[in-house]
C-alpha cells in the first residue's frame, strides 16, 4: 500500500466563513493523518507559480486577485490513496454539480468561491507540497490508532 501526501487550501471564502475547523474534521474523521499545517498569506508570486498552468487564460487574474485576498489554512495530508480520497471528498470543482456530502456540495454556491483545492495527481501534489512548505515544516509521525484506520499488509 503506497502512502501519498496531497496539498490541501481551505481557500479564502473558506477561512472567512469559518470552514477551517469543519474541513479539518472531515479529513480527520475520514482516517487521513495531517503532516503540515499553517495560516498564511498567498502573494503574487506565489499564486502565480501556483496556477502557472492557467496563466494564458482569461480567468487567470480574477484567480490570483481571490487567492491573495484573504489568508489561506495551507496543509499536507497522508494517507493511502490521499490525493484520490480528498478530490473525493470537495467533490467537483463547479459546487453546482458537487453532490451533498461532499465540501463543495455542503458549502460552496460559487465556481470562484469554492471553499477548497486539492491536488490533482501524486505528481502534482509534490510540486504543490513543496510550494507551499519547506521540507523542515513537514512532520513524520506516528499515529496510534493508524492501525484501526488501515488494514496492514500482511
């Protein structure tokens, strides 16, 4: 079983509405083991490198200007499967197709304004992960009831 580490934001409308608390028990409860956490300030350009992919489109300077306005909760968390399990859990990134019980279904009316990011892949995660966090701010620990939350291989 490969244990892979995902970047999660609970973006600025998020940390306004007051979600901070609500997205980390959801992540919790559901068995992932957070690694990294931190209340922060996005500038320029570090939105920038982060939505890099989207910098020729329209959209791109409304994304930037909604991302800096407001301080982020930035996190890493862990688990098998972790990146798949969280895009699972905010649901689809328009809330109007996110079906209740997932964050966006449960929180968000707005395309722009919907509440959380989650990486997208392993291989994004990673580059994410270390945009957001040097390696000396993730911890590696153990958590004692990790064995009730995965089966051990065996």
């Amino acid at each position: 079983m490969t244990v892979e580490r995902t970047l999660v934001l609970v973006k600025p409308d998020g940390v306004q509405r007051g979600l901070v608390g609500e997205v980390i028990r959801r992540l919790e409860f559901r068995g992932l083991k957070p690694v990294a956490l931190k209340l922060m300030q996005i500038d320029e350009g570090l939105a920038g490198r982060h939505y890099a992919e989207h910098r020729e489109k329209p959209f791109f300077p409304g994304l930037v200007g909604f991302v800096t306005s407001s301080p982020v909760v930035a996190m890493v968390w862990e688990a098998p499967n972790a990146v798949a399990m969280v895009r699972a859990m905010m649901g689809p990134t328009n809330p109007a197709s996110a079906p209740p019980g997932t964050i966006r279904g449960d929180f968000a009316v707005d395309l722009g304004m919907n509440v959380i990011h989650g990486s997208d892949s392993p291989e994004r995660a990673a580059e994410e992960v270390a945009l957001f966090f040097e390696p000396s701010e993730l911890v590696d620990w153990e958590r004692t009831q990790s064995r009730w939350v995965v089966e051990a291989a065996g």
